[in-house]
C-alpha cells in the first residue's frame, strides 16, 4: 500500500481507499463477461477462489461502496483474497478491525452472497459434466 500525502491506494492497481466510492472510477462488470444461457461465447469471471487482493477490493468497492473508504485498507493491509474472503465469518470481519456491527452485518451479507453465486456455478458445472458424461 502506498500513502502519499495521508491517502492510501494500492500500488499501480488504481484502486485509491482515500477517495470516496463515487469519485472512484466504476469496476468493469464481471455480469458482462459472463454467458446467458446456453452458447454465447462470452468467458466466465474468475473463479473467487483465484481472486488476487485487487480483485476483492474491487469487489469490496461495488458492492459495499459506502463502506469502501473506511475498511478497504484492512482488506488491503490484511492481503484478503477470494479464497479467505469466503470463508470469512463476523468473528474474522471484527478481528480485521471492522468494529461496528452494523458495518460488519453489511459486509457479510454482501460476502453471504457471493458465497450463495459461487455455489450456484459450482452446482451448475457438476450438473453439466455430469449431463456430458451421461449423453457420452
């Protein structure tokens, strides 16, 4: 994390904690990449699971932008990938440092969700393969 001047971002990623999420250039979406039903051509986001640091402070700013300003340098300090990001529980989320249980509520419910849409994907690809597995 570089601070400069009393503002915090992380290095070269364009992602500044110090900026309100409104003045924050907006994350492209992962929702456009994806395929709608069954033979667009379009390539699926990456798996949470390999999601770097970068990828969850982006995902920290879409979805709890309020949030944003005040806890992305604890998710940054604390190096919080896709991986922990889902296994985090809101005895993890006040360990961070995020002390307001109304703020730690918020972002669980968020990360509840993406829990809940990793599932769904998971759950879909073993219906497929198992689908082409039966037809072959």
């Amino acid at each position: 994390m570089n601070k400069q001047n009393g503002n915090a971002s992380v290095a070269g990623s364009g992602v500044d904690c110090s900026k309100s999420p409104h003045e924050v250039k907006p994350v492209s979406s992962n929702r456009d990449q994806k395929t709608k039903g069954g033979g667009g051509g379009g390539a699926r986001p990456k798996p949470v699971f390999f999601w770097t640091n970068l990828d969850v402070l982006k995902w920290l700013k879409r979805h709890c932008a309020e949030l944003f300003p005040l806890y992305c340098h604890l998710f940054e300090q604390h190096d919080v990938v896709g991986r922990s990001l889902v296994r985090m529980t809101d005895n993890n989320l006040e360990r961070l440092g995020i002390s307001d249980a109304v703020h730690r509520d918020e972002i669980w419910r968020e990360i509840l969700k993406l829990k809940l849409k990793c599932d769904i994907l998971e759950l879909r690809d073993m219906q497929n393969k198992s689908a082409n597995l039966a037809a072959n």
